[in-house]
C-alpha cells in the first residue's frame, strides 16, 4: 500500500526489528526495565530535562502533562485546533476534570497572545485556576517560529502560568527551522514528543519536565491503565528512531513540496502551498467526487483520507516515485 493518511502508518524497518528482539526487558512498573530506563535517560540528556517518561501514545503524554500540571477544577489555555482539545476524546475533561479553554488559532497555527490574556480567569470562586498554557508545534504541517515560543515563555512568566508543548511533531519543526530540538524545548515546563510518527517508531511517546512533575505524571500513567510491563522492546525502537531517523525528515519535507507543487496544477485542485513540512492540505472543486476516487484509488494500492479539505502525508514509507503514481491514479480518475 502507498499511504498517505498520515505518518502513523510507518513500517518499522529491519535494522529496528532487530534492535526491539535484542533489547534487554524487565518490569517497568517496578523500575526493571533497562532498555526503557536507557530511553528515559537519554531523552533527558537529548532534550535538556531533567526527568522523562516513557508513554503508549501521544495522547496519553499530553493527558498526563495537562493532569500533572492542573488539578480538578483548573483550567488549560490551548489553540481551537490544539490536538489535546479538539482530537484527543476531551481527555482533560473526562479524565482529569480539567477545563480547556480554546482560542481560535491563527492561519499561521499561532495564538495571538492578547486573546490569552483576556482569557485567563480571575481569582473569583466563579471560575476555573487557568493554570497552563499549551501550544503544539508543528501544528497543522506549519511551524511555530522560535521569537514567538520565546514570547510565549516571557507571557506565561508574566501571567505565572505554565507551558506545554505538544511536540508530536517538534522534529519537524526543528529540521524545517534548520535548529536543535532544544532549542524549541527550552521554552517549556513540559514536552510531549512522538517517536511513532515520522521518525518511524512502531509505539510509544516521551513526557520531558522536572522531577516533580514527572513523578506526578508516573503516578497518573498507572492510575490510567499506562503502566507497562516489559515494554522495553518498545522502548529500544524510540530509542533507534530518535538516534537515526531524525535528518531523513528532511527528505519527508522536500516530497510534501513536491507533491504540494504537482498536485496544484490539477485541474479542480486548490492546494494551500503555505504548510512546509510533511503534510499537504487541498481544497477540490464540487465536480470531483472524492469519495469515489479515493475507492478506485484503494483497490489500487492507494490510500488516502477523503474529507472536505485533503490532508496528505508524507513519511519514510513514502517516495517520490510513490507520489508520482497516486498523481498518475488520481489524474486518471477526474
């Protein structure tokens, strides 16, 4: 299959099925576990924390920041399209009993940091604590740029809120940005990084904060059903994929431009040539039945979302030669 729903799809490669039978395993519940314990300690030093925690997804990393930093009846600030507001089940609610508080992103994916400061609560008994300030980078494809996150740590110290970044995809950000992954994260109290997206993990996220937070964040792990055995083969994949997968996003990022470029000059296709990493959004005319395309496409070997606005995904599954054949299909079929 050519799969372009999203970079969740990754095949692990050989070389790390090699590395995840190898790995040394124990019970991470009890602190056994070498191989996650190495993960967690590297993460700490790759991202300049001083204590990370080993997740099943990204949900469940950005679920545990936002309980660990908020308690009941407290409230988080985030983007109206923020993933740990709008897709991720209304987790802080459900599960945490913590209030969001969306804010109409900007068409750069950015807040404007006037309409976050009109929307912290005051000390009244009426409302929720805001306690927290979350943003996401890379959001949508786009990347937030550094002077803004510096903004946003000078805002947060201003308001005495703290700041989490969803980084499921911050290496993107980073590579697009031309810059270390830290310094994106030293911006924030807390990071939430996927290893299962581009850089090819088959599971699994890093919670990065302080100590204290993360110990929070370990005790609700288990409360919600995270607290995983010999999970370390696991483990030794998101280890491989930050130590060998990280520049190869960069060939991730020259074919989302690519197929941005070629899939604008079909006819009844408007393509939103702003987004500069890994995703491509289209727009098409009402002529084109995407439904029934994306059908004929399937039985093909093609996958892709169909949905009012296209979201395309480029990962390491994905080759030039892949996106010149579901162009080739999909030219045929308007």
């Amino acid at each position: 299959m050519i799969d372009f729903r999203s970079d969740t799809v990754t095949k692990p490669t050989k070389e790390m099925r090699d590395i995840m039978y190898n790995a040394p395993v124990g019970d991470d519940v009890y602190g056994d576990d070498e191989s996650i314990n190495q993960l967690e300690a590297y993460a700490c030093k790759r991202f300049n924390f001083e204590a990370a925690l080993y997740c099943s997804s990204g949900t469940q990393a950005n679920l545990l920041a936002l309980m660990a930093h908020c308690e009941r009846g407290d409230e988080y600030i985030c983007g109206q399209n923020a993933h740990n507001y709008k897709f991720e089940g209304g987790g802080a609610a459900v599960l945490g009993s913590v209030q969001p508080q969306p804010i109409e992103n900007e068409a750069d994916g950015s807040i404007p940091f006037s309409k976050i400061a009109a929307a912290i609560k005051p000390d009244d008994c009426h409302f929720a604590k805001t306690r927290l300030l979350s943003l996401e980078n890379t959001i949508g494809g786009k990347v937030l740029p550094l002077e803004y996150l510096a903004q946003a740590r000078d805002f947060v110290n201003t308001h005495s809120l703290a700041l989490h970044l969803d980084g499921a995809r911050a290496f993107n950000a980073a590579v697009e940005l031309k810059v270390d992954i830290t310094e994106i994260t030293k911006h924030f109290d807390s990071v939430s990084i996927c290893l299962s997206k581009g850089l090819g993990a088959p599971v699994g996220s890093l919670l990065l904060g302080s100590p204290a937070l993360i110990n929070k964040a370990r005790r609700w792990r288990k409360v919600l059903g995270g607290g995983m055995r010999q999970a370390g083969m696991l483990a030794a994949a998101g280890q491989f994929a930050l130590e060998h997968n990280v520049e190869r996003l960069k060939g991730d990022h020259e074919n989302a431009r690519y197929l941005a470029q070629q899939l604008s000059e079909i006819s009844g296709f408007t393509v939103d040539m702003t987004n500069t990493t890994n995703m491509v959004y289209a727009t098409y005319s009402s002529s084109i039945n995407i439904e029934d395309i994306a059908e004929a496409l399937k039985q093909q070997g093609i996958l892709f979302s169909p949905s009012k606005q296209l979201r395309l995904v480029t990962h390491l599954d994905i080759t030039r030669e892949d996106i010149d054949t579901f162009l080739n299909a999909l030219s045929a079929h308007i």
